[in-house]
RNA sequence: GCCCCUGUAGCUCAGUUGGACAGAGCGGCUGCCUUCUAAGCAGCGGGUCGCAGGUUCGAGUCCUGCCGGGGGCGCCA
C-alpha cells in the first residue's frame, strides 16, 4: 500500500464515498486531485459535483455529507467544505514531518516497487553502422536510458536493447567500394568512423551514377545474405569500427548495460516470418511485392497501403526486421516493449504492432509501445546542422557541452581568485553532461526540442546544474554535520514550525507519486518540475532557517530535511541518468 | 489530398483521466554576500490560452470547422 499523500487521500475519499452513498454509486473520477491554489488546501475532492447529477442533489449538499463521512483526522486537518462543492484537504503538519522522518531511513523515499513487475523491453538509440551518432540519437539515448532507469527502479526486469542498424543493401555498396579503394582484405587495418562515412558518401554517390557498380553492390548484397566469408568479414569490420567510436559517446553518457542486438540479429528469423504471415492468410503480392494491408492506413493516393514484408526482388526491408523483433521479444517473455524512435516513425510502428497483433505474434496481455519524439532543432527553430549543412556529431555537441561547463568553473575560481579546483575536469563532465540531458528530459517529449547551449548552462532556473549545485550546497552542510556518510542512528524526530520546513516536507512527500505517474506516462518532464521544486523549496528554506547554527533538536530535524532533500535530488537525477557531485 | 503532432507572457516552455482567480524559467527593473557554496534568495512588471462554434454545473484541457507551424504518406532504414 501507496502512503504518498495522493493514494493515502484516494482510498479515504473513496471509502468515504461508499459509506455516504452506498456501495453501488459509481463513482466519478478523480476522486482527489492537487490544488493548483494553496489557499484552496493541499488537495481537493470534487467528486460531490460529479455526483450531483447522479443523485439529484445539490453538490454543496453531497460535499457535506461526503466531508461528514470523510476520516482523515490522522493525516489532514479538518475537511473543509467550499462553494460549488469541494471538499479540500490539508496535510497535517504532524503527518507530514513523521512522513519525512521515514523517508530519512527509506533509500527508496517512498517510491514502492510495482506492484505486477514484469519484463520490459526498452529499445533505444538505434545508432546505424558506418555513421556518426547524431543529435537524433541523443534525445532516443537520453529518453530510453531514463525510461529503463525508472522501471527498474519499479523492479520490472528491464532489458536495454541496441536496435543497431547493422544490415541493410547499403553494406552492399559499401562493400563493394571497399574493393576498389584498396580496403579488400585490410581487415586488420584501423580506419576511423569519419572516414567510414566519407566511403559511404563515395559509395553513395556512385551508385546513383553507376549502372555496373549498382550491379556489383547488389551482389554483395546477395554474398551478404548467404554468409560469403570474405563480404562477411569486411561487414564485421564495419560493425565493430562503428561500434567503438559510438562506445565513446555511451561512456561519455554514462549509458550503460545496453545491448547490442542490431537488426542482423534477425536476419535468420524473416523468412519464417514471411512464410507465418502467407500461412495466416495475411499476405497479398502486389507489384511483385509480398505486403500486409492494414486496415486504417492509406498512402498519398489514398490507396490502401500495405507494410512490405518481402521486396520484389526477394530482399526484406525494416518492416520485416521490425516484425522479427517485435516476435522475438514477445516470445522470450517481455510484457512490455517500448520503442524510443522519433515521431516520424509513429505510422510504421502503429502498422507493425498491428500486423504482429494480427498475426497473434502480441497475446493482449503483451504492450507494445511507440514513445516518439519530436525533433532536435538548432536555436533558429530549423533543425539543427553544422554551418556545412552536414548533421552535428553527438561527441562535438557533447564536447561543447562539457568545455563550455568547465570555462565557467575556471572563470568562476578567478573571479573568487581562488585556484582551479583539481577536478575541474570531473566538474565539466558531470554538469555539461547533466545539462544536455536535463535540457532534454525536462522538455514534453513529444515537441520538437530547441537545443541551446546558453539556456541548458545557463546555470539558472530548471536547469541540471541548478539541482546540481543544490545537492552541493547540501551535501556541505551535512559533512559538516558528520550526516555525510547517512544518519547517526535513528531517524531525528522532525519539526515543522516554520512555512518553509512545510512547504518542503510537503514536496517531499510525494517523489513516490511522481515516478509513478512517469512510469506510465513515460514524460520525464513531470519528474523534473519535482526535482526543480524541490531545489527551489529547499533554497527558499536554505534562506530562511538555519541548520547548523540552530539548537537541538531542530538542528537535528532541520538536518533530515537536509538528508532527504539531498536524497530525493539524487534518485531523481540517478532517474534520469544525470550524476551528482558532492562539491562543485 | 490523407494521417499524426502542434499553436499558452517579449523568448523557451509547464499545465495530471475536464475542476476554483492559467504557472515556471529566461530576459528587463529593484534589493540582499564579515553568517551552512550569491551557480542563491526576496520583490516588481507582463497572457482575449491561434480563431469561431458546441458539449458540461465547470473547458487551456473534450467535439466540430477554419487559420498557422512541424512530421509522415508502398518496395531506404
């Protein structure tokens, strides 16, 4: 059982509900809501308006009778009854710091665990062989990390996947490009990510131009797919380049525990699945092509439109990959498959999903879900390139991230005339990192994101570096304490006589109901407005209430709310994968 | 043409399954560093929630239409 304030208020609301009215009212959602006015309480029920209808009853009448029924005494003040029909409620100081008191000693601070666990599926990043990791493949990284973090934290069994674009005819021209630069054979060689790309240009360009090489690529293509040794070797090359240069922007990240299980890993499986879909009867050839319709879906002519499941010339597209995947993960147990992929893909995954369900290949108990994503966009609102047009390398915008964070720490120390702190290079990483991150997590993720260095490090507002040097500042006064390495023994008796304890012990309360929400709604905005009010209630309480100069036992209270503060922030953060520092 | 997303303060954005007088941050202006990190705090200004209808006791939120922005629309992934 939930005891944030919000399920607390919820079953009584609802008990109360049924002893005033009877069992078989049906009751009206929600049953309890947060005020968005404070004057209005901490909480408010407006479930008597709804009712009023129903019953026949004045909703002044029914949020009396409810507000009569209603026992809260040991966690709210009295009810209080207001005009059209509310029924609003106000934690109880003394609730409120015995809560806080227990999440002292909670290393969860309140967050239950799931109460139907199961294996998740988070497929994100997705990063493609023979490129450069993008700006499009930092929001997938950033988003799927965080969305993996909180279901594990949930105690789901969590599996980060690396959909990896490993396959596809374009290995073919590349392959055989290869050949005619010199690279045949040279397996051994190093080469580096940049200059892969420059080949895959080259490759690209001739085989636009160029009828024979057009010929050859497609026969690599064919060696590819039948396991020819030596094309297989030049593809392995490729991957395994790839996959080391993208290696330095997960560390950098601190993205790990994701598994690479590109798209080759499916090769094996697609022609079954082909030949299930034509023995489910779900196949139609069309212009050569094997297709799935799907009802719903029309293309530009507003023709039915088919997902592709076999090309005409026999080869299979993504669709089919997708297809092979989704299969798989459904039959090795998962209960929930989430696919952290751009917006631009929320048709071909609807259409997947529905042909997987068709197939029955999804049981209804199994969710698969599309989390899209809206663009990243260059500060002039246009999607962000380099002044050559090319795509931004997600190391160079990391790395700019990371240099500008430590030219304000250097500054910083001069300005103070103090000398370069020794870590300098740890600080940097850690806030330019947290402040890519945070810029982007605490955006709605479905909108399109307009990245600007100067807001996320602008070291004001809702910003990582904000919540980070809020955690600094804390983590100083408890070292100071001797708090630094957890309490000293029990958790203190907690006191809130001042409105700012209060207004903290109150956002405190309820990290459990933040994370839950952003489980299922997987919007990580919601959990960085918490963590931003958290910061900014705690400076306001910084402000005003003295810790360490006060006498006990407020001093010890006062430490608590500094512990769990400290605490809240660091889960959160650890949530979305953004670290901490004890000094900055 | 069809489908999806979107339009809230000068700028960037929040706004929980409809709930009370729409909130932050940035920028602008004014105060506060012999006191636990001023990357902070206190305060002042600023909005016909794109437009028009509709549903409802109640609409930024739901429905319809229109206007503007973004994305997608059969053998690339």
């Amino acid at each position: 059982m939930a005891r944030t304030p919000h399920d607390l208020l919820r079953a009584r609301v609802g008990a109360a509900v049924a002893s005033a009215f009877g069992d078989d009212v049906e009751v009206p959602e929600p049953l309890v809501v947060p005020t968005t006015d404070p004057r209005h309480g901490d909480y408010t029920s407006p479930v008597a308006m709804g009712l009023a209808r129903a019953l026949g009853r004045a909703p002044h009448e029914l949020a009396q009778r409810l507000a009569d029924a209603l026992e809260v005494s040991d966690l709210a003040e009295p009810p209080e009854v207001v005009r059209p029909g509310f029924v609003n409620l106000r934690l109880h100081p003394r609730w409120l710091a015995r809560r806080v008191g227990e999440l002292a000693g909670d290393g969860r601070l309140g967050v239950e665990p799931a109460t139907a666990p199961t294996r998740v599926v988070v497929d994100y990043s997705g990063p493609n062989v023979a490129k450069a990791m993008h700006v499009g493949h930092l929001r997938s990284t950033i988003i799927g990390d965080s969305v993996a973090n909180v279901a594990e934290l949930l105690g789901h069994d969590v599996e980060r996947v690396n959909h990896v674009g490993d396959w596809g005819t374009q290995f073919g021209m590349l392959i055989a490009h290869l050949d005619d630069v010199g690279y045949r054979g040279v397996e051994g060689r190093s080469a580096s990510l940049a200059e892969i790309e420059d080949l895959y240009r080259a490759a690209n360009a001739r085989f636009a131009a160029d009828d024979a090489f057009r010929q050859r690529a497609r026969q690599r293509v064919v060696e590819l797919q039948s396991g020819d040794p030596e094309t297989h070797s030049a593809w392995r090359w490729l991957v395994a380049l790839s996959m080391a240069e993208n290696q330095a922007v997960y560390d950098l990240l601190g993205v790990h525990d994701l598994v690479v299980r590109g798209e080759s890993t499916y090769q094996p499986m697609l022609a079954e699945v082909v030949a299930d879909l034509e023995a489910a009867g779900l196949v139609v050839v069309d212009d050569g092509a094997k297709c799935v319709f799907v009802e719903g879906f029309t293309n530009a002519e507003g023709e039915p439109l088919p997902l592709i499941v076999q090309k005409a010339d026999g080869g299979y597209n993504y669709d089919t990959t997708d297809l092979a995947a989704l299969r798989s993960r459904a039959e090795l147990g998962a209960g929930r498959v989430v696919y952290v992929v751009d917006a631009g893909q929320s048709q071909h995954f609807q259409m997947v999903f529905a042909v997987a369900r068709m197939a029955g290949w999804l049981p209804d108990g199994v969710e698969a879900t599309h989390l899209a994503f809206g663009l990243v966009l260059g500060e002039g609102g246009r999607r962000l390139r380099t002044r050559s047009g090319d795509s931004v390398r997600l190391v160079d915008l990391l790395d700019e991230a990371v240099q500008r964070a430590r030219r304000f720490v250097v500054e910083r120390a001069e300005e103070r005339g103090e000398p370069v702190p020794a870590d300098v290079d740890e600080v940097a990483r850690v806030v330019g990192v947290g402040a890519v991150k945070y810029a982007d997590l605490s955006q709605h993720r479905q909108s399109n994101y307009v990245l600007s260095f100067d807001r996320m490090l602008s070291l004001k507002g809702n910003t990582a570096p904000y919540l980070q040097y809020a955690y600094a500042r804390i983590r100083s006064i408890l070292r100071e304490a001797g708090w630094a390495d957890g309490l000293p023994g029990e958790p203190p008796a907690v006191t809130l006589d001042e409105p700012q304890e209060l207004e903290l012990a109150k956002r405190l309360v309820v990290t459990g109901d933040v994370v839950h929400r952003v489980a299922e709604d997987y919007l990580s905005n919601h959990l960085c407005t918490h963590l931003f009010e958290v910061a900014q209630t705690y400076h306001q309480f910084y402000e005003h209430c003295p810790v360490l100069r006060s006498p006990e036992p407020l001093r010890s209270s006062r430490l608590a709310l500094c512990a769990v503060t400290a605490a809240t922030l660091r889960l959160g953060l650890g949530l979305l994968g953004i670290e901490v520092l004890d000094r900055i």
